[in-house]
C-alpha cells in the first residue's frame, strides 16, 4: 500500500512517524481543558471527542472519546475499530469535503499533553525473545543450559503489576530493594546500582476473552502495540527470581510510548516468525505471518548531554508473536479484559549492537559501553535519560509509534529512616 496524502501536509512527508495511514490512538489535553482521545495526523492530533460532538465521528448511541482512555471505544468491537479508521480517512484524505468542518477541530502537536492511552486493568510480561534468552540464560547459566527446557514449547511469562504502567516522559525513580552480594553472608536493603531497560514491543487486548483462544483469534483480539521499557533491577532480580521469577526488580516502573498504533496499520508489515527449533504444539502454531517488520533502536543521554544510539534491532527477532503469547495466556481459562498489556519480552538480535538492555550490551557489566559523549555505562545513572523509538518502512511512508523515554532520578533517601 502507497502512502494515503492528507491535506495536513506535514502527514505527507515520507519520514514522518503519523501519515495518514497511521492513525495512531492517544489521549490529550491542552492547558485548561480535559484529557480525551485523540489521532495523531502529521503535526496535529484530531479531537476526537470535538469530532463527535459535532456529529463528524459517530461510532455509538453515547460519546466515547470524551474520556481520558480508549477502553470504551475498544469495547465497542473489531467491526468498529474499523469503521472509525474508514471514516477518519475519509475526512482526512486529500481533496475531502469535510475539509473545512475537520481543520477547526486539529489540535497542534506541540501544544498537547500526552497521558496514558488506555487503563490497562492486568500486565503479563513475557521472555519470548529467543537471543535475549540465550544471553541472559549463558550469563548466569552458562551456554549449555542458556535456554530453559520449556522455552522452545511455551511463550514464558509472568504476572507483572499494572500499576506502575506509565507513559513516556514520565520519570522513573531508582528502587531501594533487597541485594546479596556473593562477598556478604547477609543481604542488605540499598538502592539498586544493577538499573537497566528492557527494549520490548506492548500489545494491547482490544477484546475481552473467557476460556481459551486460538492464536488466530488472539491476533483478532488484539487492537494494537506500542513500545514498551520494562525497567528492571538487575542486583534485585539475582537475589529474588528463584524460583518464582521477578518481582520487586520489575514493579518499579514499566514505561509505554504514547500512541496506541493499531493492528490495521501495521497489517502491511507482517513478516514470518524466524525457524522453529522444535515443532509448537498445534494450540500454539503460527496461523500466518505473526509478527511485524518494525525497526527499533534505543538512545542513552546523561543528563544536560547529547544521546548516543546503543541498540538497534527489529520486531521480528521475536521468537513467539504477541498472538501466540495471548494465546498461550488464556490455555489455562484465563479471562483476558479490554486494556490489558503483553510485553513481549525484550528484543534482542544477533548481534552485539542489537542487543535491547544494558545487562546484554555491557554483558554483565564486564564491557562497559562508550557514548558518544566519551562517558561510559554498564548500567544506568542518575539522570540519564533513555528513549525507545520504532518505525515500520512502508512504500514511501513511515508507521511511528512516539518515543518511549525516561529519566532516572536518584533513589530517595533511605524510605524507611524516621
Ligand atoms: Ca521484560
């Protein structure tokens, strides 16, 4: 599919991340007035909820969009997931008549405030990158045992916590946790000094489920993904995952760029799962092209200086899809609800530079990394800001997703002193 002209021209441009069609889902405010959904068009953001008020969009018998999520709205069905991107075509494209009703209710980009997309009411986080599980499982198991026995027949997950899901730009404060050190007989409660990023993609269940699904009603179900930062506290995750995997290393904080970008458009960038190395189970096999081509990269800039590129990967070194990690949710009967989030796990490549956390990239801490600014990291220090980016490359268009970023404040002091 070519690009979609609009006549919010700045959508136009090949390299932009919000041609129309993107379309991504946000929730805006501007000073003074309230959070409600929005699209994101070139420079502007469509109002969704002026769009319904005047009688333009009208998806349901009761406005939708006046709310500062998209719950609502997802729960409305897939069939009117899509007649809402229809319509938004429509009064978007090039040469519409609606033109002149449409411009007023435009919203520019840069007067906005962005907040979270959606209430996400549970947060599963898996580990479903297969060079990412070989490096970490070599670090601390070493190359014959890397992957456990159940990773190449189970999307492996977790229960993560929900209520520390932020949006970019928020900042991420350091842990104090629960640390042993090999040399100490005793743990110590201290400020973490092991804090790291997990590069990971996020989809969102747009479709509430009882009982199990197929991986091909999975893909249905979901409405779409954004970029996902599952910080974690690596020195608080060795003392604490066995056997019942993290914990406290990853209730912090777990960051998700602002837009929802839907499954329809990044329909054109669906690419094949890489070779199974043992057979699925057929509850589990890939129903189609699962995953997406979407390239990723992450920067590192230490306070008041110039970000560095450390990673580059792609969305399609994944091993399992989100779908097939939905899928494998619900086997049990797992009840699915509208906004929960999947993180996919964190997307590593083959490569050293494609590696999508510090654990990785300074492999321990044993090969520290050099910005560009000539500072080196193992690990992140106060004040550094990190920020995920990802693009899928289409036919003289861009799908963006907005930045995933977020500074790291210094630990409190110690929380539980009086
Ligand atoms: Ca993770």
């Amino acid at each position: 599919m070519p690009l979609l002209k609009s006549w919010v021209t700045s959508a136009n441009d090949a390299n932009h991340p919000f041609p129309l069609n993107n379309l991504p889902c946000g929730v805006l405010s501007t000073q003074g007035t309230q959070e409600r959904c929005g699209v994101a068009i070139g420079d502007m953001i469509l109002d969704l909820a002026a769009a319904e008020e005047s009688g333009l969009v009208r998806v349901a018998d009761m406005p939708v969009f006046d709310v500062p999520y998209w719950n609502e709205f997802m729960e409305l069905g897939a069939d009117t997931w899509g007649r809402l991107r229809t319509r938004l075509i429509d009064l978007l494209a090039e040469g519409s008549a609606d033109q002149a009703a449409v411009a007023p209710l435009l919203v520019p980009m840069a007067d906005a405030e962005l907040h979270m997309p959606v209430v996400v009411p549970e947060y599963t986080d898996f580990y479903a990158g297969r060079h990412h599980a070989l490096n970490v499982g070599t670090m601390f198991r070493g190359p014959e045992n890397a992957l456990p026995p159940n990773w190449l027949h189970i999307p492996i997950g977790y229960n993560g916590r929900a209520s520390s899901v932020v949006v970019s730009g928020t900042d991420i404060r350091r842990p104090w946790g629960q640390l042993k050190s090999p040399d100490h007989d005793r743990p110590a409660y201290l400020p973490c000094r092991r804090f790291d990023i997990e590069l990971e993609m996020g989809a969102i269940v747009g479709t509430a489920s009882q009982g199990p699904i197929t991986v091909a009603e999975a893909d249905a179900n979901i409405f779409g993904y954004v970029l996902l930062n599952d910080w974690s506290a690596r020195d608080i995750q060795a003392w604490e995952y066995q056997p019942l995997g993290p914990f406290q290393s990853k209730a912090t904080a777990t960051s998700i760029s602002p837009w929802i970008v839907t499954r329809a458009a990044l329909e054109p960038f669906r690419c094949n799962t890489p070779e199974r190395l043992a057979e699925l189970l057929d509850h589990l096999k890939d129903c189609g092209p699962m995953l997406y081509d979407i390239d990723l990269q992450v920067t590192m800039a230490p306070a008041g200086k110039p970000a560095t590129t450390i990673a580059r990967t792609n969305y399609s070194e994944m091993y399992y899809s989100s779908a097939q990690q939905l899928a494998h949710h619900t086997t049990s009967g797992c009840p699915m609800n509208v906004g929960d989030l999947l993180g996919s796990g964190t997307i590593s490549g083959p490569e050293k530079e494609n590696r999508g956390s510090l654990l990785e990239l300074s492999w321990g801490g044993k090969e520290p990394l050099t910005l560009d600014t000539g500072d080196t990291r193992s690990f992140i220090e106060d004040g550094d800001t990190l920020t995920l980016s990802g693009a899928a490359r289409g036919d003289g268009y861009t799908i963006g997703f907005g930045d995933c970023t977020g500074t790291v404040l210094p630990a409190l002091k110690d929380p539980y002193a009086r």
